[in-house]
C-alpha cells in the first residue's frame, strides 16, 4: 500500500489475515445497493426520493443549535475523554426517569461514558469484550438476522465467529433464545440485541431481556443492547435492558445499553451516544477510547446535555413518526404483508425479490430502498431470510412518505 508518498507493505501474515477478515464481510449494504443501481436512470417525473438511509430528517429541535452557539468559546478546547459530568449526570438522570431504575443504580461517575455515535461504540466495545479463544475455542458473536452491519464487523475484525440468529416472522422478529446451540452459547463473548430492531421494529418485552441477561451471566457474555430506537414507538415504550437489570436486583454486571440523539432528537450530525452499564466494562472502554476514540467537542457535548434533559421535542418527533404510521396503513393496506410495526421508522415489507423490487423502485419511480437480502446472512443453503423483502425508511416529512409510499404500491402492483 502507499501511505504519504512512500510504499510500504504490511507484513504478509497480517495483510492476509485483514483480507480474509475483509473478505468475510463483504461490501456493506449501501456499497452493494450503489452497485445495484449504478448506471440506473430513473423514468419517473417525480424527485428521487431516498428512502433506503435511517437518516432522519426532521428538524432538530432548536434548543441544539441555540446550545451549541451559548457554548461556542468552548471549541478551542480539546474535549475529555469522559465527557463533562453534567452530560453523565443528565444521562443517568434520563435512564432513571425513562425506565424507573431505582435511586443510585446508575453511577454518572462510573457507568456512563459518551460516544461518538453509537455505530462508534458498537464497533470498539468488540475490542474490549472478545478474547483471544474462549472455553479453549475462538470465541463467538451471537447477533439477530437480518443485522446491522456494523455487529457483524465488530465481531470479524475482533477474530470472533459471528452467528447469526434468525429473527423472522415465525420468531416474533427476534431471536429465538431457545434454539440458540449450547455450544454457541458456551463460547459466546458478545451477544448484540437491538430493540426496537431494525429493519423489523420488533420490541423485546421485559420478560425477554431478563431471559437474555440471565444466558449472559449464566455463559459470562457481555450483552450489548443497542436501544438508539427506544424513543420511536407507536402505543408501547419498549422496555430496556438496564430496566431487565433492575427487575433482576440491580446487578448491571454483563450488560451495557447503547442510546443516541440521532433518532431520539432528530440530530444524526450531532454524532453523540453514550454507553452505560457494567462498571467493570466502563472502565476498560474508557481505557481503550483514551487511545483511539472520538471524543464529542464540548459545545456538541453542551447541546447533548440539554437535549437528554429535555422531554418536550421526543413527542413531537414520535407523533410525526406515528402520522407516517397511519399514512402507510392507509396507503399498503394488506399489501406486500404489512404490519404496523411497533417501533422503530422503518416498513419490512414482503415484495417477493427484494433486490428485483429495489432495482424496479428506483428505476421506474425514483424511490430507493434496500434489498432485505442486503442487510440478512445468507444460510449455508445459500437461502436468505431477508430475500423476499425490502427496506423502507419513513424519515421524511408525510408528504413526500405518502408520494413514495404511493409511488411504490403503483411500480410493485
């Protein structure tokens, strides 16, 4: 490779081992959708209208940008590591409130650290949490099928097996906790759940979550709970990992929660998460991030701390999301097996091809979305839980959900 003018070779064994593992992963989803669609003219009259990326594209609320210019003598600073504790003291006061943890279960001091995002923590959190071999054997990472990328590539990149659990219709769009191997279980290091789950919007009932935390300590696995769609709901908040944690005693051993701005305040650029849980885990991760994370500059960590102090915008942002809910109930009707999902702001619906129906979309009606196929691993059979499916992410304002909405039942009908 050539590094600033100069080449250089990384030493072979190392350079195979990265190809393999890259290999292992494959282009992601939206390299593939390019590829799928590169060359692709859309007929359609309409705008394109890109409904494939969860970006959301509701106006932040105002308190961001007026925090951010209150704090602006503060970006000749670098910022810490740890964040500010008025930003850890907000999030545990957040926790607290949003899922009744009892008074003191969450040390700001010791349990919560800020992210860059939390695809950034997802991804790190693998180098902490995955050994060398584990029980004599490589170790492994359980994650739900279909999955979010980055699981997959935290756990490759690590050297741990990823298995890939089915969450499907038949599941309840959750993995199946009973038909999990043992042997996969014994050698599990990292189990990554999300909830509400992207693409499907299934919630992990209580019940559930303490199941899961109960295999983690049982097994001694860390389990991630990816929870940044915890605020986009339709009638039920979903329950959290950490409220599991509570109803079990307050042990927040094996278990750490990943929240963000990004869905809950409509500030994806704002590129501030946060970790919390396990004290042990805290303390390893903040060790590791001191060398090779992003820290959050301190006006963005300002606005942070007032937007997880502040109520009021999350229902206006979840009303919006349950208007687009009612327009696509409206529009899909029974079509391609639509349900109302119960979080989260993304359609999974059953086209028969995904990757034909996505191609077609964007094509003729200049709606893109993504191949179900895209984002499920194929089975050793070569079958793939996602293939009949596609993507939909309802991110924009109503009229133009309804306009592609309408455009998508006129192109696949």
């Amino acid at each position: 490779m050539e590094v600033g003018g100069y080449h250089r070779r990384l030493p072979m064994e190392s350079q195979a081992m990265l190809n393999d593992r890259l290999e292992m992963l494959g282009d992601n989803p939206f390299y593939r959708l390019a590829k799928l669609l590169a060359g692709v003219q859309p007929l359609a009259n309409e705008a394109p209208l890109l409904m494939s990326a969860g970006e959301p594209q509701h106006p932040p609320p105002p308190l961001l940008a007026e925090t951010v210019a209150r704090n602006a003598h503060l970006w000749g600073r670098y910022p810490g590591n740890e964040g500010g504790p008025e930003f850890r003291r907000a999030v545990a006061g957040w926790l607290g409130r949003r899922y009744g943890l009892p008074d003191g279960m969450i040390d700001p001091d010791r349990q919560v650290l800020p992210l860059s995002g939390t695809k950034e923590g997802l991804y790190l959190l693998a180098q902490v949490a995955v050994p060398q071999a584990k029980n004599g054997r490589p170790p492994t990472v359980l994650l739900p099928n279909p999955y979010y990328h980055v699981y997959s590539a935290a756990a490759v990149m690590a050297g741990a097996e990823p298995v890939f659990l089915a969450a499907t219709k038949e599941t309840g769009f959750l993995p199946d906790l009973d038909a999990i191997p043992e042997e996969a279980l014994d050698r599990c290091a990292l189990f990554y759940l999300c909830s509400p789950a992207n693409p499907q919007g299934a919630q992990a009932d209580l019940g559930y979550l303490k199941r899961l935390i109960g295999l983690a300590r049982r097994h001694d696995f860390v389990l991630v709970a990816d929870e940044c769609y915890a605020e986009i709901y339709d009638e039920t908040p979903p329950a959290g990992a950490l409220e599991a944690a509570a109803a079990l005693g307050g042990a927040t051993d094996h278990v750490l929660v990943m929240h963000s701005l990004s869905k809950r305040s409509s500030a994806p650029g704002i590129r501030c998460g946060f970790v919390a849980g396990c004290p042990d885990l805290i303390r390893l991760f903040t060790r590791l991030r001191s060398y090779g994370g992003a820290t959050v500059p301190m006006p963005l960590l300002a606005a942070a701390t007032e937007l997880w102090n502040e109520e009021t915008h999350v229902a206006e942002n979840r009303a919006l999301y349950r208007q687009k809910f009612d327009i696509a109930e409206r529009v899909l009707g029974g079509r391609f097996g639509f349900y109302r999902p119960p979080g989260g702001f993304f359609l999974w619906l059953d086209v028969g091809d995904g990757e034909d129906a996505a191609r077609r979309l964007w094509a003729d009606a200049g709606v893109k979305v993504v191949p179900g196929g895209y984002i499920a691993k194929p089975n050793a059979d070569g079958s793939n839980i996602g293939q009949s499916y596609i993507r939909v992410a309802l991110v924009h304002d109503a009229d133009k959900v309804e306009a592609g909405l309408g455009r998508l039942v006129r192109t696949l009908s």
